[in-house]
C-alpha cells in the first residue's frame, strides 16, 4: 500500500504531495487524515504531515519510494479528516491542492475573533472635568463630545464613539494625551440573537413520526447512511429535521443543516432558534471572512452544537459531527461554480462517510440524482404524501397561450388569470405572480403552435446567437449550427421569436390593468441592498400589498397564509433553457410555485401559463406527480446518456485569442478520443459555451459523457498531466465541472 502525504499545510509548498511506501504493520490502522512521520528532503529529516490517500498501486518507481517511520498520531483530528476530504475534492471534481485546501479551511489562522475595544476615562472624575473644561475653552470639538459621551455612559465602544460622530484621529489623540485608555478584549460574535418566542412543540402526524422513527432506530443501532426525505410542499419536513436532531444532540453530536442562501431567512432561522437557543450559529455569503472564521471557531471551541448555513457551512469544524442535513438538496446552488466545482450533496456523503455520520437530504422535488438514488437503495427513503393538519393541495389549472392568441388576447395575462386575480382583489385576499425567468431565454419558440427549434442530435434548444453580424442558432453541446428562421418550420406561423418579459414590465402592466391594486416586486433589482430581501417578505407578509411578483426568488420556501392564488407567467422560459436539466427544473420551480398557494386555512389555486400545456413537465407539476416525472425523464436521460443514466464531464475553456483556443480545444479532443479510444464515451463538442464571449474571452466547452465516473477522474487527470506539459495552454483557461448543474 502506499500513502500519498502533505508536509506542513502552513507552508506554501504545501500543494505538493509526496508518496510514502505504507509498512505491513501500520496498513491496517492508517486511515487518510492521519498524522505520520517520513523521512524528508536530502538530509532525510523527520518530517510530520497528514495522509491525504491511500493507494493500492504505486505512482512512482517503487525502488525510490521510501517508507513512513510511524504514526504520529492515531485518532484523526478535524483538521486532518477535513485535509483528507480535501484531497478527494480535488480528485473528484479537478483543481489542484491549494484551491481544494482553501475550500475547506477558508481563512486559516491570520484573521482573528473581533477585537472589542472600550473605551473608559484613565484619570480621577476631577482631572477629567479640568481637562474638558479645557477642551471647551480650545474649541477642540470631538474630544469634547467623547469627554462628555464618557461622563455621562461611564464608558463608549468603538462603534458607540463612531456614532457620536468622533472620529478615530480624535481617538488617537486622546489616547495619547492619557486621559482615555482603550480597553481591547477578543469576542467571538454570535450572530444569533436571543428568539424571544418559546418553542412550541407540535404532534408529529403520522407520516412525520414514521420518518423520525425510521432515523431514530438506525441511529440508535449504529446505523449510519443516507436518508432522502420526499414531501411534498408544506408536509412539514423541517419538524422533521428538528426532531432528528434533537435525537443526534442528544447523544453528544453535532448537526450541520445546509440551506440555499435564498432561503436563509428570519422566518426559517427562528424555528431553530426556538427549538435550540444559543446552541445554533449560522453563517451566510454576506458575512465578512473574519464573522466567518468567528463561527468556525466557536464551532471548534465546543461552544456550539448546530451550524446553520449554505453550501461552505459543510466545513464546519466539528469533531463529533452526528448528521449533516440538506434542506431543499435540488438546488444548483449547492453545486460551487468556482474550482473545484464540487457538489455539496456528494462532500456531505463523503466528510459524513470519514467520520460515522448520516445524511439527511430533504426536498419537495428532489434531484434525479438522488432519487435514482434512493430507487437503487443507495439511499433509505422516507415519505411525506400529505400536507400537515389535511390541507388540500391547492387546485393547478394549465392554461393555453396559444388558444389565448387565437381568441384575439395578446395580454400577458390568460382570460381566465384576469378572472381569478379580479376576484382575489375583491375578497381582499393575496396573491403572487412568478416571472419564470431562469436561466438565459435566447431560444426561439412559436406562440401559435407551441413549437420550439431545438438540436437534431442533443434534443435541447437551439440558442439564438448574435455574434458578428447574422444571426444564427447554435447547439451548446455539440456545437451543432443552422440559419436563423422568422417562420415556424411546423406551422409556418411568423409569430416565431424569442419569449421576453421582465419583472418590471410586469409590475407596470399590474399597474395598468388593476389600478388600485397595492403592488410589491421582488427581483435582483430591487434586492441588491442588504436587507431589503427582508424587508419586501415581511411587507408582504404583514399584508401591506396585493400582489407580490417576482422571479424564482419568491418561490423558494416562503410561508404566506394570506395567498391563495398563484399565477405562473411564461412557464416555459424554463423549459428550453439549452441544456439537459430544463425539464426538471421547469417540474421543480412549478411544483415549488404551486406549493406556494393555499398554505393557510383558505384553499388555494394556482394557474400556469404556457404554450405546452401537454409537456410532460408541465403536467406532472400541475398534478404535484413526481413520481411519473421522475420515470419520464429518467426515460430521457438514459436514451441521451446524461445524469443519472451516465456521468458527464464538461471541460470548460476560455482564452482571449479565439482562433488559439479552437486549436487548443481541437487538440484536447484528440487527445482525449486517443486515449480512450474504444472505451463505449462519447465526446462530444467543442462548442461554443453559453455565453460565447464573456469579458473578452472566446469560450468552448467539450463533454464526455461515460457511465464510470472513475473513468472520468482519470481522463481529468490525464488532461490536467498534458496541459501542464503543453506551453500551448498556458494561455488557455481550463476547468472540469463534473456533471454540470448550469451551462453558462
Ligand atoms: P415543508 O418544508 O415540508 O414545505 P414546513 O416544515 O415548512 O413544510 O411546514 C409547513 C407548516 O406546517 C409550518 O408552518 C409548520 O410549522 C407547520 N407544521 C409542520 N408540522 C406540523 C404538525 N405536525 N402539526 C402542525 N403544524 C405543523
Ligand atoms: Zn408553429
Ligand atoms: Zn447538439
């Protein structure tokens, strides 16, 4: 056996690995993440570092491969298991050590806890009046105001001082003069703060019991693995997850619950917080490196059981990490778009696998991936069928774009969603409007027949592009190319064209068509600021507007009691987006939009537009029926070979010289059809990416397609070899992105 290790992960050579032949005594206790000692460098130097990996085969010549001297140490601490987990970040998913590193240690020593620092009077009261009474007669304006601020509070923080308007020179000086002294004290910042409202403990129903039960027993057996928890919209999966870490808790564990950035609200955090207190910390994108590392420490100190957060929230530093939960697991954003673009779903099983925890995966309408999964009995599955306390699933009618075009209506909005928003603005009742403006529209679709032009070989859309001068439709798979067309090629209609609509045109049409109507929109736009996320939903949710439109953004896991009609603008911008994923996300954000309607005591209804009312996505969403979605689209994506019926790697290239980056593309493909030749892959490409030109740079994808994703790590190898060979690349921006959520 032998052990590929890393010296000193504070040194900068710390990207290199170095490989050690493993003694027949220390094969069956070495684990990766352990510390041993090696013999190192020309002098041969006892050197300490952690075992990334442990190979069956040789890299190197084994007559030079020297041996490790002994285990340093035989428990794995957190730092080693989570090194260990990034060694098989870099092999799975492609970046070199440094960057895996980075990922899972972000801000490593250097930043500190904040440093609070108080400021308090250094002289007797009556020294401090004379020297005020000074400061007066000089007109020294800001150390009389602190002078003051301080005689009045008895002391005055840092922002305190700031706020009163004196300034850090002010500061200074008085500092220096000695009549102020500064105070400074490390303070880890918890962000949460105290939940005022009591925790009320609900009566699981049925199905929610069975599902804590099923975790429970397993746990309590010894029983680690990777549960997948289907419910449907408000079937209350988070009472579930609450209850289950309780149990975890219990037995001296800790829990790491992801949630998508989106969803990380006031209203989702305050469950629990309720149900745990101070023992819960959360971090989000928002906060500062420093506020950070803070909650990592504290997680490493023991002083917390529970971290709450998104995707990087997985690195969390617990050394008895009991269960990893991942609410909403579907979501892109759990797949980083950075390299290594590694999927937080696949880490968590793999960190939960090197320490003995379990996965809990959650979602409404969960990922192919894990799915197939949970059919395979890879994962345990557990079903929530019912909306808590019986409510009904709110009512879906599809409506037909084209049959409203025919009738003479040219409006955004069907006869029949005019109808329904007119009687809500009657009763006094709310309402939302979903712009489904996913992803990149660009395709071209047919709004009399429904028709939309896509590639003969990939059976995705075709993309309009306007590069120079013509316009034309490109294939981002295959690269696939053909004349832009202003008739339908089915119905030979001309009203063939691009689907475009903003949220803004929407708000001003509201506006036209239902004055009166108290509006409130919800969009990148009006949510660039901190906090004003916020601000809109608790508007919302106090009542004070109608109508709430906005794209996915208000679709993800808001609870609205007060909303009982739900309309879906344009469903299909979703559908076409160009790659294979179009048709479920189009199933999850319909069925996620749907969920939204009726989640209180009145029932709700829900109305989608589109111009394929017989689309199989569509159709399920609108029958909340995941299960024949899931086995029509499994149908499709083994006939195409995509995820889950095989692996895909997509290799990413960007470079400011086009006609270089189309050779460098050209020849990567040779090597790769070289390499493996007659090993049942295709490759396909090179096309042009999404967005060909993004910052002056020409870009153009390849992908592999194999059912081996080991194949795969080992062709991304071998590439990565070759290029660093080639000077040919060294202008060439090249990324792996295993099984790709976005193609942009
Ligand atoms: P989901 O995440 O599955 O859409 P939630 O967990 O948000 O559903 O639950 C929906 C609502 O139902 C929440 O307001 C929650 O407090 C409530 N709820 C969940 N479980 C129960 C229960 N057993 N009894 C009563 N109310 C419940
Ligand atoms: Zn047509
Ligand atoms: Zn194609």
């Amino acid at each position: 056996m032998y052990a590929d290790v890393i010296v000193d992960i504070t040194n900068e050579r710390l990207d290199k690995t170095f490989q050690y032949l493993v003694p027949e005594t220390m094969e069956k206790t070495l684990k990766p993440g352990m510390q041993v000692w090696f013999p190192f460098g020309r002098g041969n130097r006892e050197q300490k570092g952690f075992v990334l990996e442990l190979k069956e085969r040789p890299d190197f010549d084994p007559e030079k491969t020297k041996a490790l001297t002994r285990i340093a140490e035989e428990s794995v601490s957190v730092e080693g298991e989570l090194i260990a987990l990034a060694a098989w970040i870099r092999e799975n998913y492609g970046s070199t050590m440094i960057q895996a590193l980075k990922t899972v240690l972000p801000v490593r020593d250097k930043v500190r806890g904040v440093e609070r620092v108080t400021f308090v009077p250094a002289r007797s009261e009556e020294e401090m009046q004379a020297y005020l009474t000074l400061c007066i007669r000089k007109n020294y304006r800001a150390r009389v105001r602190l002078l003051k601020a301080l005689k009045e509070e008895g002391s005055l923080t840092l922002p305190e001082a700031e706020a009163r308007g004196i300034s850090r020179k002010a500061l200074k000086d008085l500092k220096e003069s000695g009549y102020v002294c500064a105070l400074r004290e490390t303070v880890y910042r918890n962000p949460v703060s105290r939940a005022d409202k009591a925790y009320e403990r609900k009566t699981l129903s049925g199905e929610q019991q069975q599902a804590v039960d099923c975790f429970c027993r397993d746990y309590a057996s010894g029983i680690r693995r990777v549960y997948l928890l289907h419910g449907v919209t408000g079937s209350g999966k988070t009472e579930v997850y609450l209850e289950v870490m309780d149990q975890v808790i219990a037995q001296g564990k800790q829990v790491i619950v992801l949630i998508p950035e989106i969803a990380l609200t006031y209203q989702t955090l305050i469950r629990f917080y309720t149900r745990f207190g101070g023992r819960v910390s959360v971090i989000n994108s928002r906060m500062s490196q420093g506020e950070r590392y803070d909650q990592f420490e504290r997680a490493r100190n023991g002083e917390i059981d529970i971290m709450i957060g998104p995707r990087s929230a997985l690195f969390t530093p617990f050394s008895h990490l009991g269960l990893i939960i991942i609410d909403e697991e579907h979501e892109a954003s759990y797949k980083s778009e950075n390299t290594p673009r590694y999927h937080a779903r696949e880490t968590a099983v793999q960190r939960a696998n090197m320490c003995g925890a379990s996965v809990m995966l959650g979602s409404a309408t969960p990922s192919m991936e894990s799915y197939y999964r949970a059919k395979t009995g890879e994962y345990r599955l557990l079903t929530l069928t019912k909306r808590v306390e019986e409510r009904p699933l709110p009512k879906v009618y599809i409506e037909d774009m084209r049959e409203e075009l025919k009738a003479g209506n040219r409006s955004v909005f069907s006869r029949h969603l005019r109808a329904l928003m007119e009687d809500r603005l009657q009763k006094g009742q709310q309402m939302m409007l979903f712009l489904n403006r996913r992803g990149y529209a660009g395709f071209l679709s047919c709004r009399s027949c429904g028709g939309v032009i896509k590639c003969p070989h990939c059976d995705v859309s075709l993309s309009v592009h306007r590069g120079k001068g013509r316009q034309k439709l490109v294939c981002h798979y295959c690269g696939h190319e053909q004349e832009m067309m202003n008739r339908c090629p089915s119905c030979g209609s001309g009203y063939i064209s691009e689907l475009k609509a903003g949220t803004q045109q929407i708000e001003e049409l509201v506006q036209r068509e239902f004055p009166g109507a108290r509006v409130l929109r919800m969009d990148m736009d009006t949510t660039r600021r901190k906090g004003e996320h916020a601000k809109i939903l608790s508007a919302f949710s106090e009542r004070q507007a109608d109508i709430l439109i906005g794209t996915q953004m208000i679709v993800k896991g808001h609870d609205f009691p007060g909303v009982t009609l739900m309309g879906v603008l344009a469903a299909d911008m979703s559908l076409f987006a160009g790659d294979y994923r179009a048709s479920e996300r189009t199933f999850q954000l319909l069925t996620q939009a749907a969920g939204r309607a009726g989640r209180g005591t009145d029932p709700g209804e829900v109305v989608i537009q589109t111009y394929q009312p017989d689309h199989y996505s569509i159709v399920m969403a609108a029958e909340q029926n995941y299960e024949s979605f899931y086995e029509q689209e499994l149908i499709f994506r083994r006939m195409l070979k995509y995820p889950p019926g095989a692996h895909m790697l997509a290799i990413l290239m960007s470079c400011e010289d086009e006609s270089h980056l189309t050779v460098g593309a050209e020849y990567l493909k040779k090597m790769i059809v070289h390499l493996y030749k007659g090993k049942d892959m295709q490759v396909i490409g090179p096309a042009e990416g999404g967005i060909s030109r993004v910052k002056d740079r020409y870009r153009k994808n390849i992908f592999i397609k194999h059912e081996d994703y080991t194949l795969l790590t080992r062709i991304k190898d071998r590439l990565e070899q070759y290029i660093e060979a080639n000077e040919g690349f060294d202008t060439i921006q090249i990324q792996f992105d295993f099984n790709p959520m976005n193609l942009l």
